[in-house]
C-alpha cells in the first residue's frame, strides 16, 4: 500500500499561499509554449534540450517538446546536450527555491539535475496548464516487466511556482514509483506517457514557472521529464479563489479534489 504525506509547503485543502501581491510588468501571456522555437521566452540550467526526433513517446502536441535531464556528465561523458547536470543548491538558486526544499520531497539526498523556467503576467482567474512525461532507467513500477521501485533511488520530476519575489513553492509531477509502461521509441526503458495539469490563479501578478528533474541517491541511471503545451487561458466567467487581503493563492486542480499536493513518506518508503 502507497502512503502519503503533504508537501511541506502545501496546505490541507491543497492550497497554496504566497504573501505579497506587487504586480509588476511582464510578458502577457507564455511564450513558445509549445517550443516549436527551441528554447525562446526560456531561461535554463544543466542538461536541457528541445528534441524533434527520437523523444517520439505516446506525448505532445506540435513537433517539438522540451527535454530536461538529469544525466550526470562528469562521471559518465555523456549528456542529451552537450551541458551536465547542476548541483540540487544550484537548482534551488535558479528555481528561487529555499534552500532543502528539494531535499524535503526527495526520498533520499537529492543529488543533481537540471530545470527550465519562463517568467509572465497572470490574471486573476486565468488557467495555466502544461502538458509532461516522465521517463527513466531506475527500477520502476512496470506494467511489463514488475520490477519493483527503490526509495533510495527514487529520481522525480517536478515543477516550481513564484508569484513576484516572493520564495518559490515545489510540488512533485511523477517519481519512479508512478505508473509506467516500457518505452520503445525514446531512449529509455520506461515512460509515464502524458499527463495533463492545471491551474488557476487568484490574483494578477508576476508568475514565475518552473520544470525541473532530480537525481535521488546516486547517479548511475538517468531520467528525464518531457514537458510541452504550456498555455495560460483566460477564464472570466471562474470563479475566484476567496483570500485574505495581500495574499495570492493558487488552486491547483488534477492531483486530488482542491489540487492536494503529495509526497511519498520517508519513513513509510523506509520500512
């Protein structure tokens, strides 16, 4: 049996709250969502590429979808792009994230990886939604083969969200112990396939997006999250999210009822 436990930084009802409430001037609107123009609109960091050719999963509108690796580089000479993957600090510095907050979603130490962000002007109301994929060589929950999962090797995908300068918050998109079938036309063994998530912000303001991979443990076998038609949609008939005063949230919908973000428990995966 599976068991759960809240992100840190989320709340019960699956809401979560930034303080401050500037709104300042950026981008309307995402830019190359669908990364039919490489990275353009993007800021990256480690091993990150927009792939065309042998990414061909069960995945992705257009011709195009970001690939984000967490292959190690150094110890093995080989990366997707050419760059290595970063440190877990220097991913929380890039992502605006505190510092250990990778650390507190990981299983074990969260060693490398790399991530992608892009910065816009949100409306109240409006619909940010992004289509992934999760692929990876550790051990997983197959539908094929049942190879069975281990805590201590528990690589994950994740995605970050910032509202102005306030700190950014982290929630986990699939891990290893996901659900998976093999993956015949990519370079790894297994793959999630696609999965679709949204979100609907509160309040107008500066929204600062970000994908990322993790390494957990050791860095003998690599994953990587495929990410792809990220849209912000207006929604001027929702309904919004009732706040205190100078406080944005975010209700977060397609995890659970409310958008209830999760982590698997270390001393569950432990046991």
């Amino acid at each position: 049996m599976r068991t759960y436990t809240f992100v840190k930084h989320s709340i019960v009802a699956g809401i979560v709250t930034i303080l401050g409430c500037n709104t300042n001037s950026s981008q309307a609107a995402v830019l190359n969502g669908g990364f039919e123009g490489g990275f353009s609109g993007y800021t990256t960091i480690g091993d990150t590429i927009v792939h065309s050719g042998s990414f061909k999963s069960k995945y992705g509108s257009g011709k195009s979808q970001a690939v984000i690796s967490n292959t190690p580089g150094a110890e093995v000479d080989f990366t997707f792009s050419g760059k290595p993957s970063v440190s877990n600090s220097a991913l929380e510095q890039f992502l605006g994230l505190n510092s250990g907050s990778l650390d507190a979603i990981a299983s074990n130490i969260a060693i490398e990886g790399s991530a992608i962000k892009q910065t816009f002007f949100g409306n109240a109301n409006d619909t940010l939604s992004f289509d992934f994929g999760f692929l990876t060589d550790e051990d997983t929950l197959s539908k094929i083969d049942f190879n069975k999962p281990n805590p201590n090797y528990n690589d994950f995908a994740f995605f970050t969200l910032q509202f102005e300068d306030s700190s950014s918050y982290v929630f986990q998109l699939a891990d290893t112990f996901s659900d998976f079938t093999n993956s015949y036309t990519t370079p790894f063994i297994y793959e999630t396939g696609i999965q679709t998530k949204s979100l609907s912000l509160a309040a107008a303001g500066r929204y600062t997006i970000g994908f990322g991979v993790l390494d957990v443990g050791d860095e003998n076998f690599a994953s990587s999250l495929l990410v792809d038609n990220i849209k912000l949609s207006s929604n001027a008939n929702g309904k919004p999210v009732p706040v205190p005063s100078s406080v944005v949230a975010l209700a977060m919908f397609g995890f659970s009822a409310f958008g209830t973000y999760i982590k698997r428990s270390k001393q569950k995966l432990k046991a």
